[in-house]
C-alpha cells in the first residue's frame, strides 16, 4: 500500500500595484487642472479605490472632519476614510468654481439681473420637486393597497 505524503504548496506572491513617490506626484499634480488636482489629492490620500471615489457624493465627504464615508465598497461593504487638509481646501476649490459656473451660466439663460433672482427659482424648484415625490409617493401607496 502507497504511502500518502503531504507537503505545503508554495505561496503565490501577491502582485503589488505601483505607488507613486512624493516627487512623481507632485508632476502629476503640476500637470492637472483644478478639477483633476482635487481628484487625484482625494484618490492618493484617502487610498479609495476608483470605483468607490466615483460613486461618491458631495454628502459622504466631511469637510471639517475629513471623514468619507464609502457606501458599497469592495465586497459590497461599506467603510471610512480620512482625508487632509490640503485636500479638502483643493475639493472646496473645485466645488466654488462649480457653484461659479453653474449659478453664472443658469444666471444667463435665465436672463436674471442677478444670481439672487435665480437662486429664489431654484429653491422654488426644489420645493415643487418634493411635493411631486410626496404626490407620487402617496398615490404609489394608493395603488399598492
């Protein structure tokens, strides 16, 4: 009768991803616009993998704390990450020029005299856009029973 040896298979080396040094990422950052400096700062200093840094909203970033919260994340589970200074002023940063941009633009087409003007019909909007779901809602509930 044969006798049965056992032995450890030998372990796989886990591949590492390439990590860029200081001096890489201060290039990359020169090369950016301010909207992609805020994305790559955010992305190098929170350690979020691209999937979750998309997925993220305004909402799941505390900017006094510096606290993101990560809904859904690898292995569908939700986690934190931190986030510095220099980082939350480069997203402030990003984020006044869309305030600029869209309260400007949506300004002009209007054709208000003044971004207060437009910001009176947008809250306006928001109001009758939560109506309508409470409406919907309501008669969702209705039809259901």
């Amino acid at each position: 009768m044969p006798v049965l040896v056992k032995f450890d298979l030998p372990k796989k080396a886990k591949k590492r991803l390439p990590v860029l040094n200081v001096e890489q990422l201060q290039q990359v950052l020169k090369a950016c616009n301010i909207r992609d400096k805020a994305i790559v700062l955010f992305m190098a200093d929170s350690g979020l993998r691209r999937e979750e840094t998309v997925k993220l909203n305004w909402g799941d970033v505390d900017m006094q704390s510096g606290l993101v919260r990560v809904k859904q994340g690898k292995g569908k589970k939700d986690r934190s990450a931190v986030i510095g200074v220099t980082t939350r002023r480069a997203l402030l940063a990003y984020k006044r020029t869309l305030a600029d941009r869209d309260g400007v633009t949506i300004q002009k087409l209007m054709g208000h005299a003044s971004q207060n003007q437009t910001a009176k019909y947008d809250r306006g909007l928001e109001a009758t856009r939560r109506a309508t779901v409470k409406v919907l809602h309501v008669s969702y509930k209705t039809k259901a029973k």
